[in-house]
C-alpha cells in the first residue's frame, strides 16, 4: 500500500514570506502529525489532526499553522517566515498511537 | 510531560557484530509506548521496534530486540549481526496510550564497519 506522502520534498522561501506544505496519509489513517527537525533543537512536536479537528498542539508559536481535510490529507501553513524555520518538517499518519506512526520523506524548507 | 534521553550521540560497530543503544525515559504516565526509529541518509523515519509498557516481555523483532526495563525507566535497542544497512540515525521515542504525540531523544548516529 501507499505510504505517507509529502510534497514538496524540497522548497526555498524568502524571509517574510508564507509556505504550504502537504502531507497525504496512509489510506485508512486519520490521524495526521506534524513534526519539525532541525539540529539544535532536534524532532520537535506541531501538532495533530484527527478527523478534521486538531487534537494536540506543541509549543510553536501561530505563525504555525494546520488543517486536516475530510479525505485526511493535511495541510501544514507557516506565515511570515524567518530564518529559523528552516528545517525538515516531517508528516506522520497512524491507525492508533499502539500501531505506531509512519512517516513520509518530509519537506526540506530553507528560509533565505 | 515526557522527556526521552539518549546519551550516546555516535556509536560504531563492526559488520556481523552486536550493538546496544541506550535510552532512559521520563514520564508521569502510568501506561505508555515506546518506540526506536531509523532514519537513514533518506530522512525517513522508519519504525524499528516497539513496546507497550504494560507488557513485560521484552519485544523482538528478527535481529532487533530490546530491553525495557521499567522500574529504571531505561529502554535499550540491541541490534544483533550488524549490517552495513543498519548505518543510520537512531531515535529512541515514547508516546502516552492517550495521545498522540511522540516524544523524541535527541538520537545516536550508528556506524557500521566492513
């Protein structure tokens, strides 16, 4: 079956500027979390979506944003970008926290 | 609030060996999952192998296998005939039965040896 899939894989984006990213879940996954990485502060919880509602924040501030569609893909938005938003932002799906979480390939995002 | 720790930032091991990696783990939580995860040169996480703490034995997985042990709060990856495949970034993880979020340590680069 079809894994978690994110585009872009990769993207470069002005200071100041806002970016889209997308994830689409593993069919049968309503569940969808995002995650950023970077190398001073490593894998760093956003926040998750579950049937539409967001059901778990971490602590980001709302330049960063989501949404969850009804056929589960997700929607990752970060408005007014600075430098330190670059990094690799990583999209998980899962049937259950026991199953585990599957990650797609994530978006590298470079913020110039 | 969970906090996952992994003190061990690179490890190395020769082909065909064992290696052990080490992660302690604090949570408030009386029930829990932990997970180890790989993430080679290609970004993408890839589960290893996981374990419900409410489950004693020890979980297996081929030449994966791990060593929970609760009342320490430590939970150990061994991997067993190392492959040069197995060279990658690895990260200890935990999640509370009731929610969604992982908690990540900050990883253990392993190397493996021709």
């Amino acid at each position: 079956k079809a894994g978690v899939t994110q585009t872009p894989r990769y993207l470069i984006k002005t200071r100041g500027q806002q970016v889209t990213l997308s994830c689409s879940p593993i069919s049968g996954h309503r569940s969808v979390s995002w995650y950023q990485q970077t190398p001073g502060q490593g894998l760093q919880f956003l926040f998750e979506y579950f049937s539409e509602t967001q059901r778990n924040k971490g602590n980001f501030p709302g330049r960063f944003s989501g949404r969850q569609f009804s056929n589960s893909r997700s929607e990752m938005n970060v408005s007014t970008l600075e430098l330190g938003d670059s990094a690799l932002y990583l999209c998980a799906s899962s049937l259950s926290s026991l199953d585990g979480y599957t990650f797609g390939s994530g978006t590298r995002l470079t913020v110039v | 609030a969970q906090t996952v720790t992994q003190s061990q930032p690179e490890m190395s091991v020769q082909e065909a060996e064992t290696v052990t990696l080490s992660c302690t783990y604090d949570t408030s939580e009386s029930d829990y999952y932990l997970f180890w995860y790989k993430q080679p040169p290609s970004r993408q996480m890839i589960l290893v192998i996981r374990q419900e703490a409410y489950k004693q034995q020890n979980a297996t997985e081929n030449r994966f296998s791990v060593n929970f042990q609760k009342a320490a709060k430590s939970f150990s990856l061994k991997i067993s005939d190392s492959q040069l495949g197995d060279a990658a970034m690895y990260f200890c993880a935990a999640a509370e039965t009731s929610g969604s979020r992982l908690t990540f340590g900050e990883g253990t680069q392993l190397t493996v040896n021709p």
